[in-house]
C-alpha cells in the first residue's frame, strides 16, 4: 500500500528522540511538510542538518518545553505560521524527572508527582491546544506513543542480571496514553478529528545483550524494533488510507505482548 503526505504539515514533538527522529524521515519521505520541536536545541539541530544532507530540504524546528503551557501554545503558533496551519501531529515527548528509573522500593512522591505530570499531564495539555487549533481549522489527526507496557505487565525475568529497570509509573503513563487517546476520539466527534496512537515494543537501544537476547525469546521473528518500524506506522495512521481508524490502538512488538 503506498500514500502521500503531500498535503499534510505535520508537527512532531519530541523529535530529536528515536522515535521521533524516525518519524521524520518517514513523513519526510512521504511528501510532508514539517515542523520539529524538541527541548534540546543542540539535538535538534544536528537533527536538522542530518534531514538536509539525506532529503535536500529544509525543515522548520522550534525549541519548546511541553510541561510548560505558554511554550506549547508557542509552538504550535511557530508551526502554524510556517505553513498556513498544522493538520497532523505526532506526540514523541518524553520528560523524566532526577528520579527517573528509580526502583519501587525507592520511589520518592516528589520525582513520582512530576514524572507523572510531565509526561501524562504533558500529553493531555498539548492534546487540549492541538486539537483546539484542528477544530478551529476544519480537522486533523493527532499520533500519541504508548507502549507494550500500557497493556501488558512487564516481562521482570528479562532484566535480571542487567541495571535495568521497568518504572510502575512507566506503565501508569502509557496506559493512560492510551485511555486518552480514546477519550479524546470520542470526545471531538464529528470534527473530522482523528486521535489514534502506537505502542511499540522495546527498541533498540545499546541494551545490553542479555536483554536483548532474552527480549527476542517472547517475540515472533526478530526481537527489538527500529525507530523506523515504528515510524511508518505513524506516518500510515496520519494518511488517508488511514482514514477510518479513530480511536485506537495499533500494537507493534513482533509478537512480544502474544
């Protein structure tokens, strides 16, 4: 199946991030015209250059801080202006306090309070002015990042002997993600609004080999995914072939989650 983004000026948050960055080339590469926002201006801008040197093409970026309201509604002006008006976004943000990664016996209600208000809180925020700017400008589609772990308990053996952990409030988050994005469907019925979202299975990411290797015996055919597996799933979920999927939840783990 193959589709054009030639219409559509996407903006994608947290974009300097694997998924994100991915996420761009694949829209990209469809056609689309793009907007990036990340909190690192540093990442941002080698991001930018790198699309220069492999599509020939300038893209607009923006720093922004989605824990802060004022620099969300600034950045979707910042976009808007660059091309006329945003019609797609894809939410890739992923704020983490000091404490993040911290063990459950350890977790402190401070570094809990903001993890969960930035990165939960955050993605209800940006849906709230996004989807404002949509209705205000006839319709558009909106992409959030959940995760394996929003629907399934994590795999704990996996992590054994490695210094790697799976936060509760991680999979408090991405569960969440997941009930808004259906709340928020249902919610702007009938304003040619669609709010879907993906939940990739781990990706690849200098994991340490034992979990790598661990990771790929509850999968199907390869194991951990690639940013750009993920990509072109949200790249689809933002095209008109798309058009009926409202609401949901598309499941990308080679079979991690069976």
């Amino acid at each position: 199946m193959t589709y054009s983004l030639s219409k559509k000026r996407v903006l994608i948050v947290g974009a300097a991030g694997r998924i994100g960055s991915a996420t761009a080339r694949a829209t990209l590469n469809a056609g689309a015209s793009v907007t990036l926002s990340d909190i690192s201006e540093q990442r941002l801008m080698d991001l930018r250059d790198r699309l220069y040197k492999e599509f020939n093409v300038s893209v607009n970026t923006f720093v922004a801080d989605t824990t802060d309201p004022a620099s969300i509604d600034l950045l979707i002006a910042n976009a808007a202006n660059a091309y006329g008006s945003i019609t797609s976004a894809v939410y890739s943000a992923y704020p983490q306090s000091e404490g993040w990664g911290t063990r459950f016996e350890d977790l402190t209600q401070k570094h809990l309070n903001e993890d969960l208000a930035n990165q939960l809180g955050s993605a209800i925020l940006f849906s709230q002015r996004i989807l404002g700017h949509f209705e205000r400008n006839g319709g558009g589609d909106l992409v959030h990042i959940s995760s394996i772990q929003g629907i399934c308990a994590p795999k704990f053996e996996h992590y054994e002997g490695t210094n790697m952990t799976s936060p509760v409030e991680y999979a408090a988050i991405k569960a969440g993600v997941i009930s808004i994005t259906r709340w928020l469907a249902k919610y702007y019925s009938g304003r040619s609004i669609r709010v879907n979202c993906v939940s990739p299975g781990g990706i690849i990411a200098d994991q340490p080999n034992r979990f790598v290797e661990m990771y790929r015996k509850d999968c199907t055919n390869f194991g951990m995914l690639s940013g750009r597996q993920v990509a072109e799933t949200i790249a689809f979920l933002l095209s008109e072939k798309s058009e009926a999927i409202n609401g949901q939840n598309i499941i990308l783990d080679d079979g991690w989650s069976l």
